[in-house]
C-alpha cells in the first residue's frame, strides 16, 4: 500500500462489507467533530417520534464515547436506533427491548445528556428482502440490562448513505475545514470511493475522485437531471439516455477510461450517440430532407463524427462492424442516394457477394472484410443492414469537473449539465430536430416528436 490514508488496510486487499466500513466511519466521527455534527444533524432531521435528540451542539458540548462490536450497553436515559442503509429503507415494527443476544455495529454514548444511539450498517443491498427486513427489525431492538429504565425511542431511525456522504463532501469542499480533519474527511471520500463504490453519493464530478465508478454515478445523475423519465441503465454498466423516437435511440456519458482495478484515474468524458444505427432509423434519416448534408457533416468541428456501417440480427448488438473506407461526405451521399441497399433481412450470401461488390466498387467498404462478414452470419440468419454513425464529444476531466462545481441557484444544474444538454442540442439540430422535443415525458406521441415515429 503506496497510498499514505488514515482508513486503508495497509496491505490493498479487498474489504468486506459491513465491519471495515462501519470501523471506519465510527472512527471518523471520533475524530472529525464535523463529521460527527453532521451525523447527529441527519439523525435529528430523520426522527419520526419522541424523545427526541437534543441538538448536535449541546450533546458534542460533553462527553461522547463511541464503541464498536459491543455486547451489552451500560448506561441509564433515552436511546435511539439507527439504521444505515444504501437506499431508503422504513419499517413499521417499533423498536422496543429484546431478550436476544445483541453484536452492536456501533454504540454512541452522550454520558452528560443521558443518551445513547445504536448503529446498524447494512450497505449492500438495494433491494430489501423478506429476510433483511426482518434482520434489520431485529437488529435495530436492543438487548438492555435487567431493571433498565432507559427509555427507547419507538421509531428506527433510518440514514442512508447517500445523504451522509453528500454532506460531507460539502463540508470538505465549503472551506471552513483546514489541517487534520480536512485530511481525514478526504481519506474517508477516497476510502469509500475505492472499496465501496456503489455508495458514492456522485454530488458532483469533483466528489468523484475520479474513480471510474463514482464518475459513471455522476453521469447517470447528469442524463437523469437532462431527460428526466428517460434514463435507463445498460446492464450493470453505462447509463444512457433511451428515446423510442428519433434518430439516435440511445444517448451515453460514460467516463474513460474504466479501469477494473480501480487505480488508473478517469482522464475525459465522452458524450455519445449514434444516429441512424438501426435499418428504419437509417431509411429515414438519409431520406429526411430536413437533415442537411453540410449541417451534419459540419458537427466533425467539433464532435468525433464517423461512419459506422452495422450489421446485426434483428434488434441485436451488430454482428459485424466495417472498416468504412470512404469519408463522411462521400458515405453520406452514397446512402441518401441508394436507399435499396440498407433493407432489412437480406440474405447473408447477398450481402457478402451482390452488395459487398457494389460498396467495394464504391469505395466504402474493403474486399479484404468481405469473409469475416461472412463468417460473422449463418447461412440461415438474416441480416440488417445499417449505415450508421458515431457523435462523440469529450471533457478533459479537469475542465468537466470545474464547469460541474459550478451550481445553478435555481435549480439542480450546473455548468456542466447545461454543456452537455448544450451538446446534445447542437447535434438534434443537425438532424433537423429540437432535443428539447423528445424529453416531455407527459406528451402524447404526436406532440412529443417532432419526427415520423422510429423504433429505436
């Protein structure tokens, strides 16, 4: 371990769940008293019920303890259980006293107020099974000695790790923290970047870290704040922005590049699309009249345009992508001018003998491809021809994550939000459409679009 952090193993291996995390954050709150009123902020914001907690100030004004893995608690007042989770979780069994055996995650002890808080650390899950549900009504009952006359507060309080985090990245970022604490609230954010990425609160590009995990978070928050309704998730990887309308089906930001290991930082960002990537799309895209050739071609000044000739089964991820010999102009004028070439369910061996002939001849594919197109199909399968294209545009990710610490006082935005709606709207423009048109969510199809309907 090369990396000088308060909370990281010294040799890098991989954590478990529960235990190092929650070790860690209580030894946070220890030391940071920031951290710590903030916690208790979030905790009294949180409460559902009486008694409640006295104010972050008063109860930090005394003696605090905090203990880890404990068995038993040994002092006398109110007692509140906490429950920190991954995503919103509520119950509606009351947490009362249990004869149970109890492990605490956490115990926090406020010894001059009388008052004591219970920590359960579930991070994992996003779904909340029977079985955890029940694991949690149980664990968040504490076991208290015999005679206790503590009172218990009936209602789990629930923290999620999301508005922890986000909290605390603003509070290393405000400027009121310098020296040791300012230190220790960056080596917590780098520590749950790189062991825990899936509780990365993505606040901004900045609070990244510039792990590929935390980016692509961001990303996916940006496209959910650009077209609200119509973000989806590819998998368990890039987010993107889905539209059953128009030329570009799919819209992605995506970090670069994506190191598994988790140790090559992010260097840019990339937006990206690819216009008339199915057969109907490209049919009509080559035949709208509205789309420009100039104009289209024109966004390579300052977009990465090229061609991007598919070929695929149905609605399937290309079989077989080619080496596009031509340049833009002359494939651009090539399809708008041969509509009959990009039917759908042809013949392999057409494809591969009639057709290859005729692009070879053309210039826009190379004969050297023509078998491994071939080999890529069955005899029986049919194929789709699509000539399509690649937009991308990228942020060097200094300059993404300056315009990204740049809020709009009015709403969730920032700079770097409006650049890359900015983007997007330079590129519908192109196509002979307004971005804006496809994110109205509550529109009926017709109005919705301002263009034929497209399966995407």
């Amino acid at each position: 371990m090369s990396i000088l952090n308060y909370f990281f193993q010294f040799r890098d291996a991989k954590e478990e769940w529960e235990d190092p995390l929650t070790r860690a954050f209580l030894a946070l709150l220890r030391l940071s008293p920031t951290a710590h009123l903030a916690f208790l902020d979030l905790v009294r914001e949180k409460q559902k019920s009486e008694p409640a907690l006295p104010a972050a100030s008063k109860l930090l004004g005394g003696q605090a303890l905090i203990e880890s893995q404990q068995t038993t608690i040994d002092c006398e007042g109110n007692l509140i259980s906490v429950v920190m989770t991954r995503e919103p979780w509520s119950t509606h069994k009351l947490v009362t006293h249990t004869e149970e055996a109890r492990r605490y995650d956490g115990v926090l002890y406020y010894r001059d107020d009388d008052w004591v808080i219970i920590l359960e650390n579930k991070p994992r899950e996003i779904v909340f099974s029977s079985e955890l549900r029940a694991i949690l009504e149980k664990e968040m009952c504490p076991n208290l000695p015999a005679g206790s006359q503590m009172t218990i507060n009936p209602h789990a309080v629930n923290v999620v790790w999301r508005d922890i985090l986000l909290r605390l990245d603003a509070l290393g970022q405000s400027g009121m923290i310098h020296g040791p604490e300012k230190t220790l609230l960056e080596d917590f954010r780098s520590y749950v970047h790189r062991h825990f990425p899936i509780l990365n609160p993505y606040s901004s590009l900045a609070a990244c870290d510039r792990s590929a995990e935390a980016v692509r978070q961001r990303c996916g928050e940006i496209l959910d704040l650009i077209a609200p309704g119509h973000m989806r998730r590819e998998g368990l990887q890039e987010y993107m922005i889905e539209f059953t309308h128009g030329y570009a089906g799919r819209i992605y930001l995506q970090p670069e590049p994506v190191d598994p290991t988790r140790v090559q930082p992010v260097t840019q960002i990339r937006l990206l699309l690819y216009p008339a990537l199915k057969t109907v799309q490209a049919q009509k895209f080559y035949s709208d009249k509205r789309i420009d050739q100039r104009r289209f071609l024109g966004l390579s000044s300052q977009w990465n345009l090229q061609p991007e000739l598919a070929f695929r089964v149905r609605g399937t991820r290309p079989n077989f992508t080619a080496t596009v010999a031509a340049d833009g102009e002359k494939y651009f004028v090539y399809w708008r001018s041969h509509h009959e070439d990009m039917k759908g369910n042809r013949e392999r061996d057409l494809v591969a003998g009639q057709l290859w002939d005729r692009w070879v001849a053309s210039g826009l594919v190379l004969e050297a491809e023509r078998e491994a197109f071939r080999a890529a199909f069955t005899a029986k399968q049919q194929v789709n021809v699509c000539p399509g294209w690649r937009l991308s545009h990228t942020w060097n990710i200094a300059t993404a994550e300056g315009l990204d610490s740049k809020r709009r006082p009015q709403d969730e935005s920032t700079d770097f939000v409006e650049a890359v709606r900015g983007k997007l709207a330079e590129a519908y423009r192109a196509m002979g459409a307004e971005f804006g048109d496809f994110i109205d969510a509550t529109t009926s199809e017709t109005n919705e679009c301002k263009q034929p309907s497209i399966t995407a």
